[in-house]
C-alpha cells in the first residue's frame, strides 16, 4: 500500500487507514493464535480438543492407528 501511495496511484490517507486496518486484523489474529495454540498442543492424539483440532477426526485416527 505504501509503495501504491508513492507511485500515486492512491491518496496517501487512505494507505494510511488500509495499513491500519490491516495492521489490527493482524493483531487480532495473532492474539486469537496465542490464544487457541496451548489447547492445540497440549491435545492428546485421537482426542479433540475444544478448538476443534483435527486429531479426533476419522481420518487422522485412521491414520494414527
């Protein structure tokens, strides 16, 4: 986006608020990873876990087994 504004091609302003937003949708995600990834990795294999891993699903315990 910055190197869009510089060549002209958008108002420096509205770089600046789409950097932003990107910027808090990142935040949000990382923050929504750190909190889901200690369930995830603590999860035993063949169990799901209240985030929804794919541990317990018939494919993966058909593999483990």
């Amino acid at each position: 986006m910055g190197g869009l504004a510089a060549a002209g091609a958008f108002d420096d302003a509205f770089a600046w608020w789409a950097l932003l937003v990107a910027l808090i949708l990142t935040w949000v995600s990382g923050l929504d990873y750190a909190r889901l990834a200690p369930g995830v990795l603590r999860a035993k294999p063949g169990t799901q876990g209240r985030s929804g891993s794919l541990a317990g699903s018939p494919a993966v315990r058909q593999r483990l087994s």
